[in-house]
C-alpha cells in the first residue's frame, strides 16, 4: 500500500516524522493534497500533556488546506483540482483517524466538513478559518441563542441589536470571527475585550468598543457600555477559557447574565478528560468567582453536527464559502512555518504557541511536498509582502479580496432565541403636544437695569423633555445641564456615531443618516421627524450645522417646537456679513473698512480689493469657524483669485452660499469678543468679554475670560457696543459680538455676531459662575433673565485650551483615527464653581459695565479645572466632522495662577492614536510672551521658532525606562519575585530560569538620528542592569529596581530618582509594508516630567527590504498628509507643472488643503479622482521631474 509522511506525536513531548497509509476517499468524502495545515493549543496539550492521548502515534493539525486529488461516491458539487478548506472535530485529538488529520501530506475528510474557498484567498490564509469560524458561529448562534438573520450582512436589526454582547478574548482566532459575524448580523453594541494592543485591529472587524482585559477600569467601561438594568454584562462569550478569565468576567457579568466558554477548565491543574459525551467544562464549586444564578455554558464545538443539523448540512459547504466569496469575512493573520524539515517546521510552530503572545495570529506549517504536482493544482501567487512578520512579532496580516457586495441568504434563520427580553437604548416614547415659542413683545429693549428674574428657586423650565441637534461634546455638555435641571434628553446620531459618548449620555437616541452632515446633522425635517417621534418640545443645536439656519427655526415654530436660540430674524441679520455691518454702522457699532455690497463678479471683487489696499480679508459672508476666509498679500490678480475660488468654493460646501466680503486685513490685530444675553423681555446684558487672539488656520485654540490688559474704559465701550449690537436686531438668547482690536492703534471693529452658544462658552462661566445652558433654557421656555446687569460677577481668570486631532509640526493638519489610549487629569468640577451676586445698587450703564474684581475675597478662591469632552478611550475621530476632542479649562483667582493650572493640567492629558496638539498647548501656555499678555493673531508665526524648538534627543534615563518597559510587556516570565502561580504560563515554564537579556533598539521618530542600544539583563528578581549606548556614549545603570505596575505604566528608580513613567505603544497598521517610515514600525509614546516623547522600533534591514519592493520611493509622488476627500484635480497626465503649481486639493474635518508639485517636471500618473475619499500616505499625483530637479 502506498504511504505519505505525517507528524505525529509518538510519545509525551515528542513528535517524529512517521509514514502513514495513503487511501482512497469513501462515499461523501473527500481526498486532499495537504498544502498547509495550522496548530492549535490542543497540540500543545497533547505533545507536552498527553490531552486525550490513549495511544501512540496520533497525528497533529487541526486545520488543513489544499487541492482536492480524488472525490468518493456521492460527492456531486466538488470536482478534482477544487481548493479546499477543512474543519476538524475537537475530539480529532484523541479518537480521530489518523487519515483525517493535518500535518501530512493527505488527508480525507466528509465533504460537510469541507468549505469551498475563493481563488483570491491564499490556501494558507484558508488554513486559518475553519475550526474558529465554527466554533465562533455555533457558539453565537446556537448555544447561546442568537437568531440566524435572514440574510448577511442582516437586512433589519435583530431583536437584541442594541444589547451589549461581550467578546472576551477577541483578538483569539475564535473571537475574530465573532466579532465579524455579530457586526454582519447588525449587531451595534460589540464589545471586544482584549489587549490593547489589538484595539486598532479589532474595531475594523466589527467591535464597536474595545477595553483591556487587565485595565482597572473595566468594570467602569462595561458599566458605561451597558447603561442599564444593573449595569452589568447580560451576554459574554469566552474564548479563553482559563481560571483567570473567569476571575475577571465575573467582575462584570450580570447574576442574570449569560457565559458561553469554549474550552474545558483546569481542576487541580488537570483537565478533565473522558469520552466525548462526558467531555464538559467543570468548574469546582470552591473555584467559581462568578455570581450565582449565572448561565455557563460549555461549548463543545466538535458536537455541532449532532446537535444542529442545519448547520452541519449549511455552515461550511454554503455558508461560509458564500461569506468568503462575497469578502465579508476576513481570515485571520497567520505565522507562517515554512522553513526547515517538515518535523522542524511543526516543532517550531509549537515553540512558538508555547512560548509567544501571538494574540490573534495563527500558526500555519507549510506541508512539504513529496511528489511533483500538476501546475493546475498550484495555488495563486502572492505578493512578496504577505505573511512577514512585523518587528514586535505580529503579522501584517493580508484581507481576502472585497469580492461581491451581495449578501448571503441563510436558507432558514434559527428558531433558537436567546431567554432574556429585548432591550433597546432608542426608546420610541410618544409624547403629548410640544411647546410653543413664547412671543415676542415689541417693546423697547435695554439692557438689564433691574432685577429682572424671579427667584432663582422658583424658576422651572418649561420642557420636559428637549432633543439636542449635535454631536460630541457640545451635546454631552447640554445633556449635562439637563440632567441636572430633570428634563429629559434626547440625542441624534449619523451611523458612525452609533457608539458615541452623546448617545450613551442620553434618555432616547435616533440614527438620522449616513455620516456625511448633509445626510445626517444637517437634515432638517428628519430632525423635526424625530422631535414628533419622541415628544420632545424643544431643540437646541449646539454650535455649528443647523445652529445659525434661519429655516431651521422657522420650521420649528411652524411644528410647534421651540428652538432655543435668537428668533429667525437675527439669524438672518446676522448671519450675513455684509447685512450686519450694515447695522452695525446704523447702530454706532465701528466696523472695518470693506467691501459689503452684492456684486461678486471676480474682477469687481479685485477692484474693491485694490481700492482697500492690500493686505485684504476675503470672508464668506455666512457661517464662520474660519471657513471660507483667506488672507491675500500678494497684490496680483492671480493670487488674489485663486484665494477667491478657494474661499467660495469652502464657503459653498460649509455653509450652502458662497457670497463673500472684501475687508482690510489689520496685520497686528487681536480678537475679542462679548458674551451677551438676551430674553423676550427686551433685557440685554454683557457676560464680560474674552480674548480668543491665538488662532491656526483661522480657529481659536487658546481662549481666556477677561481679556488681559483692557482699561477699564475699554471694557465698558465694548460691552455697550456689543449690547448696542444685539439690540439692534432684537436678539433673545446667546450671542457673541466678535471684535477686532487693533494693537496698534488701541481701536475696536466689529467683526461678526454668532447667534449661538459658543464653543469657549465655559470660560465665561468660570469667571461667572454662572452656567449659560442653564440661561438658555429659562430664555428659551420664555422666563426672563435670571440677574441684571450690576449683579453678574466677574471673578478670577479662566483659559480654555482645546485639544484637536491634528499635528501642530505638519501645519496643523487634521488627523483621523482611533483614540487608542486616552488619560485625563481629573476635574475639580462639572460645572462652574459657583459665586454669589454682585451687590451693587444698579446705576447708569457705564456704572453697571464697571465690574468690581475684588467683590469677592481671591483667598476663598480655590483653582479649579473641567475636562469638557466627547469622546472617550477607543472612540473613533473621523474625516467626517470636526477634529476636536475635547476642551481642558481651569480658574484661578488670576491669570497667573490659571496658567499655571491649565500647563499642570496638559501635562496630565495623555493621547495615543492620533497626533493632537497637545503639547503645542503646553508650549504656548508656558512660552514667556504669551505670559507677558502679548497677543495677536498671528501670534504662531510671529513666534514660530519659540513654539517649535527642535525637537531634543531623548535622555539616557528614559530610554532606559522605554526599554525596561518593552522587556516587562514583551515576557511576563522575567523573574519579578521568588515565588510562582501554580496556574504560570507555558511559557513561563519554559523560560524558568534567574536569568533573562535582551538588547533593544530605540530611535526617535524622525528617524534622523542613529539608532540606540539598550542591553537589559536581570540581575536579581525585579533589579535589571540597564546600558544605553549611543554612536558617542555609554550611560549605564545598574541593578535598577523596575515593575510593569499597569499595562502601560513603568516604575523605576534611575541614578536613585524613583518614577512612574507612562509609555503607551502603537503598533504599526497591519497593512503597511514595512519600511524606514515610522509609520510602519511599533511607536512607544513615553510620557515622562510632562512631555510626550515618542520612540520607534526600528524594522529590521531584511524586512525593510522587502517591504520596499511595494513601496514608491519617486521623487515627485505627492502623498495624501491625512485621509481627506479629493475636491479637485487641477492636472492631468502628460501635463507639465512647475514646482509650488497647484496640483490638487483636498478636504478634512471640513478644511481644505491644497498640495503642490514639490519638483518641476511631468505628471506621469494619477492615482485618485474627484470625490474620491483617500486614506493618509497614498499616492496621488506621481510627477516625473526634470533631469535639472532630480
């Protein structure tokens, strides 16, 4: 009889290259030609612990993959030559046939254990798939009773669409495709539970969430994630199954609650083992953490085609073929074995299941080939760059192609539900007729001279419930204030921010659309639709989309709903630019020399220009935030139009006009503006001014209550004039008056109203004490303002430092991407601290405008800070909307002490994911003219050099903690102190020893400097002799006490200095080939005495040049700096441009950028079309550059 090779394990520990006999298939199965085969832990179990083993040889693999050589009576579907991929019963290990296992070079398997595959998927990547796919698919929707949806991906949400489901262990082979399966069956709350250095990869399979299993806020995050009943998790799916795990689940499940675990548990460190039927998973009853009256289920896979006969007949001969084909479903990454004999590939793919953290990776052998194939049964190329393991070990796993967008159509759903009742977050609560806007009384408006509210105790809003027509933080921030007040919230939401912090903070939320904002945010009547739906009376909007849209409010009033902002009038008024200054200058209000009028013929707009004088402002005369405003400097006609198409054409998309305003550029100017509050009553005051002068990219950054360094005078003139300005278009609610203030000549111009709430609205607030959500909804539901104008405080200083997803060194360009680790300094408030009323007789309105900075004794006031944020640990920041992440503000009794506050506070805000500009802030707040009060809005390029030091190598001590800390994270089995679990690793078994060393290789980010060694060697446990060696120096440290106290903290004691360091590590996008990019290596982000430095991994040379033969290394390629939106494509191929032409423009985070040729010469290709979105480092524009420019 004929034989082939196999590994088999021929006795405890050992395997050996054994020969087995070659058969031929039986009726229904299939014969293999074995390409690659994957190892599991169970082969571990059975090499080193003899799991099952009743007899030797048995062979290993638990997967396999290859080329159908011979098909048994009854097969009709599979033909000669068909790839195939093959599921293997758990119980394989111990009672299956030799001829059915992995590692040989044949194998026969039934055909409905047999999964067709795709031509676009590799065999090795095939290999992966079966045995979890199952396991993940059986577990969900059998045992624990998850209906099969109609189709995949679903087609309407399932009954529990908005429960909470646990995947604990998600970045295992098994949790992957649970993750997959549930985001396909349209589930919205996945929760994947893992090592955060998975988070990035886990959230492009579906999870939704994603927290670390050893975080010590886990109970916290779950408990957030949750938002009801007990606050704990009601469905978990363990793909664990230790001890350990169970210890840490029970900390979050619910006594209601549901545990799927898919592997058997240890008991007196044995497995329970016995035939098949007995096989179950115990947990001894002085051993089990969880709280009574959890459901356990032990799932046992390898029983799923006697005990579901659907999915035996369904699951891998259609089901997953069908998901594969149509690219829903992506394989898992792989470590490929292919060097060495056969019995060295398997030996070592078992050293490193034993030996390594491979997270979600899978161990794939390459079965050698005895015999000469036909070429028709060779499997397809594959690009050089597939299956290379990155620097930390892990793979820059490959994608099966996109294939079909179709769906798959189970042929029946289960009937299997699980015992628990539906619960949904988006309550559908009818409510009776809503509120109506209170009337305006046309009566003459003043300011507030008198005591103009009721008392505070008895004032009550009118609503009961208001819906919140924003995003992010400005909607947490209201939703706040209404809890605090007992109105009910309700919240909207695109489909990207189906897991936002807006929405989980809410009472109702309602998807209104797609994430662009025109189908979404900016959907008017779906809104209003919504308000109907859930009962809601009034709708307040934040700032920015529908928070300035005159219709908008006229809409509102015409259905009954109030909406809590100035009547429509005022929007109108002031909304337009030109409008406004027009009553601004009837009003005695000073405006800028300009250009207002109706004619926006270009080569008028250039006369007017001329005739002003350069510099000029070119402004779009609706909306602000800096859209649609350019500064010309230049005084040619092409400059000047080419700022104009680009201003209108931002303006137009932002803002719906693209009219704009020609004005005189004040080149020293600072901005200030007025807080200013307004009732139907036609009382008006000012809630004092703040200075926002630093600006990049025509946005505020740095805003601060009062502005320094205004007479007493000054302030008085600019809260009438901003008093005189709401007056004069009968405004109700919050406004602010922006001012230019001309530095040199001491004058004031009117700029623009916002008729909103402003996004540095808090810093009035500090200095108040007084909370402005608050005063717009008692204005709002028609009550009049609560203090007069003499009574409102004035106290301290405050500053408000937004942080923004973008990177200040690359010109403060937006950035995208998961928050991967995010730490803030904790607040002193939730709210403004508190302040009693002024009391001062009311006088004249230049008495009242006088604010008395001593009315309260600066000995009772105490520092304060508030984190105003809408995003948290994981949160996604995308390309669709505003890349801010949050707002940092504190209070002090003066401006020195508030500095000194807002520098400690962003020395403790800490991010990973994407760049921000936080330390840009730190800059700024402790850069010595900035203290000095010497603002201006060109204060970042006037003091650029000063805000942008170069950037200082790294000190010796904390490269050394960087290292310390890799080598700590990297192998948990460095002896730490003299004694052992019972319950250690195998790999800790294996690395038993006193003694661990390893030399580590650190650079900067830049990458501009050479690298730097650091040799760790443990001397005694937790004591490490530490040498850091640069290309001119040694710096050693010896017998350095350090401990992993936290998954991203450090401690350490260096040259006798004790510290806890915060080092956070990304690691590179899996898709990247590796490179000397930094991009595409591990980066540590090393927080330390206040700064962030970040440190890089550095590939090593071979990978490196692999990973080059995929990489464009052309000089003239122009890359995407960001993922954007391709607006326009100003070139085209075979056309010459010269160097700083113009080539195409982009938009982010509703900005537009425009590159330009960095070389003369021709454009040879275009790798993108207009409105095409682009992710970051892709090539756009490839130009091939003159001989002289190369």
């Amino acid at each position: 009889m004929a034989t082939h090779l196999a590994i088999a394990t021929t006795a405890k520990g050992q395997i050996d290259s054994v020969e087995v006999p070659t058969e031929s298939p039986g009726e229904g199965e299939l014969r293999l030609k074995v390409e690659y085969s994957s190892l599991i832990a169970f082969d571990t179990y059975m090499t080193d612990l003899g799991y099952t083993v009743k007899q030797y040889p048995t062979t290993l693999g638990f997967n396999v993959s290859g080329i159908v050589v011979e098909v048994g009576s009854g097969v009709t579907d599979v033909a000669t030559g068909d790839r195939e991929c093959f599921y293997f019963k758990v119980a394989a290990f111990a009672y299956a046939s030799p001829r059915s296992k992995g590692m040989q070079e044949y194998s026969i398997q039934p055909r409905n254990v047999c999964a067709k595959i795709p031509d676009s998927l590799p065999l090795d990547e095939a290999a992966t798939i079966p045995d979890n796919f199952v396991t993940a698919f059986y577990t969900l929707f059998n045992q624990i009773g998850l209906p099969i949806p109609d189709s995949f991906p679903a087609t309407a949400p399932p009954p529990l669409a908005h429960t909470a489901i646990f995947i604990y262990g998600a970045s295992s082979t098994t949790g992957q495709y649970a993750l997959q399966l549930l985001r396909l069956a349209g589930y919205q709350r996945i929760v994947a539970v893992s090592n955060a250095i998975h988070h990035s990869w886990l959230r492009t399979l579906g999870a939704g969430f994603a927290f670390d299993q050893r975080s010590p806020w886990l109970v916290q995050n779950v408990a957030r994630v949750v938002a009801g009943g007990d606050n704990k998790a009601m469905l978990v799916m363990d793909c664990i199954g230790s001890e350990d795990t169970l210890d840490y689940i029970a900390k979050f499940i619910s006594p209601k609650g549901k545990l799927a675990v898919l592997l058997p548990m240890k008991e007196s460190e044995k497995l329970i083992v016995g035939g098949v039927e007995n096989l179950h998973m115990g947990i001894p009853p002085n051993k089990n953490p969880l709280p009574e009256g959890t459901e356990v289920i032990g799932v046992r896979t390898f029983l799923y085609r006697e005990k579901d006969q659907y999915l035996a007949d369904n699951l891998l001969p259609k089901i997953l073929p069908s998901l594969l084909e149509a690219g829903h479903i992506k394989p898992n990454r792989v470590r490929l074995m292919e060097e060495g004999s056969f019995k060295e590939r398997v030996s070592n793919g078992l050293d490193l299941l034993r030996n390594a953290k491979l997270g979600g990776d899978k161990v794939i052998v390459k079965i050698p080939q005895s015999n000469v194939r036909r070429a028709d049964m060779l499997p397809s190329n594959r690009t050089a760059s597939r299956h290379i393991p990155n620097a930390l070990g892990r793979l820059s796993g490959a994608v099966a192609g996109s294939g079909s967008s179709g769906r798959v159509k189970p042929t029946r759903p289960s009937a299997l539900a699980p015992k628990m009742a539906s619960r949904s977050i988006h309550s559908h609560i009818g409510m009776s007729s809503a509120a109506s806007v209170s009337s305006w009384k046309d009566s003459r408006r003043g300011y507030a001279a008198e005591s103009v509210g009721t008392p505070r105790a008895t004032r009550k809003p009118h609503f009961n419930k208001i819906l919140i027509a924003n995003r992010g933080e400005i909607a947490c921030r209201v939703i706040r204030t209404a809890k605090k007040l007992g109105i009910r919230t309700v919240a909207v939401y695109s489909e990207v921010d189906k897991d936002a912090l807006h929405v989980k903070l809410a009472d109702e939320a309602y998807c209104i659309g797609p994430a662009p904002s025109s189908e979404s945010y900016l959907r008017m009547n779906k809104i209003i639709e919504v308000c109907h739906q859930s009962g809601a009376q009034a709708v307040h909007p934040g700032y920015g989309f529908l928070s300035e849209n005159a219709i908008f409010s006229e809409k509102l009033a015409k259905e009954g709903i109030v909406f809590i902002g100035p009547p429509a009038s005022a929007i109108v008024s002031m909304g337009s630019k030109s409008e406004s200054k027009n009553i601004m200058i009837a009003a005695g209000v000073p405006c800028v020399p300009g250009y207002h009028g109706t004619d926006q013929d270009p080569q008028c707009l250039y006369e007017k220009a001329q005739e002003i004088g350069f510099p000029v402002l070119i402004k779009a005369i609706h909306g602000g935030g800096g859209k649609g405003m350019r500064i010309v400097t230049d005084p040619s006609s092409a400059a000047f139009q080419e700022a104009l198409t680009s201003a209108q054409r931002e303006s137009l998309k932002a803002f719906g006009n693209d009219t704009v305003l020609i004005e005189k550029y004040i080149e020293r100017p600072r901005h200030v503006e007025v807080q200013v509050f307004a009732d139907t009553q036609g009382n008006v005051v000012s809630l004092w001014e703040r200075d926002c002068s630093v600006q990049r990219r025509n946005q505020k950054i740095i805003e601060e209550a009062p502005a320094p360094g205004l007479s007493a005078e000054l302030r008085v003139d600019l809260s009438s004039k901003a008093i005189a300005a709401a007056k004069a278009v009968n405004y109700v609610g919050a406004g602010t008056v922006e001012f230019i203030f001309d530095n040199d000549t001491e004058q004031f111009y009117f700029m623009e109203m916002n008729t909103r709430l402003q996004v540095e609205h808090p810093v009035t607030e500090m200095v108040t004490g007084l909370d402005l959500v608050e005063w717009q909804l008692e204005v709002a539901a028609g009550n009049t303002l609560p203090l007069a104008q003499a009574s409102i405080p004035l106290v301290g200083h405050a500053f408000e430092a937004r942080i923004y997803a973008e990177n200040p060194r690359n010109n403060f360009l937006p950035d995208s991407g998961p928050l991967l680790y995010l730490s803030t300094p904790t607040p002193t408030h939730i709210f403004a601290p508190e302040f009693s009323p002024v009391s001062k007789t009311p006088g004249t309105l230049a008495s009242d405008l006088t604010p008395s900075l001593s009315s309260h004794d600066s000995t009772t006031i105490h520092p304060s800070l508030r984190i105003e944020q809408g995003f948290t640990q994981g949160s996604q920041i995308g390309v669709f909307y505003d890349p801010m992440i949050a707002k940092v503000v504190v209070h002090g009794k003066d401006r020195t002490e508030a500095l000194r506050m807002l520098r400690k506070a962003l020395d403790e805000y800490h991010v990973v994911g994407v760049s921000t500009n936080v330390e840009f802030l730190r800059t700024l707040a402790g850069n010595e003219r900035f203290i000095n009060q010497e603002l201006e809005t060109g204060f970042i390029p006037k003091h650029f050099n000063e805000l942008f030091p170069p950037i200082e190598e790294p000190k010796p001590e904390l490269l050394a903690q960087a290292a310390l800390f890799v080598a700590l994270r990297d192998h948990t089995d460095i002896p730490t102190t003299g004694t052992s679990s019972p319950w250690a690793s195998l790999p800790s078994r294996r690395f038993g020893g006193d003694k661990y060393e390893r030399i580590i290789t650190l650079q900067t980010e830049t990458t501009s400097t050479e690298p730097v060694t650091v040799h760790v060697e443990s001397t005694t446990p937790g004591h490490f002799d530490v040498t850091v060696k640069t290309s001119t120096s040694s710096h050693t440290f010896p017998s350095v006490p350090a401990q992993l106290i936290s998954p991203t903290t450090v401690s350490t004691t260096l040259s006798s200095v004790f510290a806890k360091t915060t080092v956070v590590s990304q690691p590179p996008s899996p898709s990247v080939p590796a490179s000397t990019s930094p991009n595409t290596m591990e980066r540590l982000r090393v927080f330390s005495e206040g700064h962030k430095t970040t440190l890089v991994i550095p590939s090593p040379n071979w990978l490196i040049s692999l990973g080059g033969d995929v990489l464009s290394a052309a000089k003239g390629a122009i890359k995407a700096p960001m993922p954007s939106l391709v607006v326009e494509m100003r070139v085209k191929v075979g056309e010459r441009v010269e160097e700083g032409q113009a080539v195409v423009v982009l938009e982010s985070m509703k900005t537009e950028t425009v590159l330009r040729a960095n070389v003369a010469g021709v454009v040879k290709a275009i790798g993108c079309k207009n409105g095409e979105m682009v992710e970051e480092g892709k090539e756009l524009v490839d130009i091939e550059a003159d001989s002289e420019s190369s």
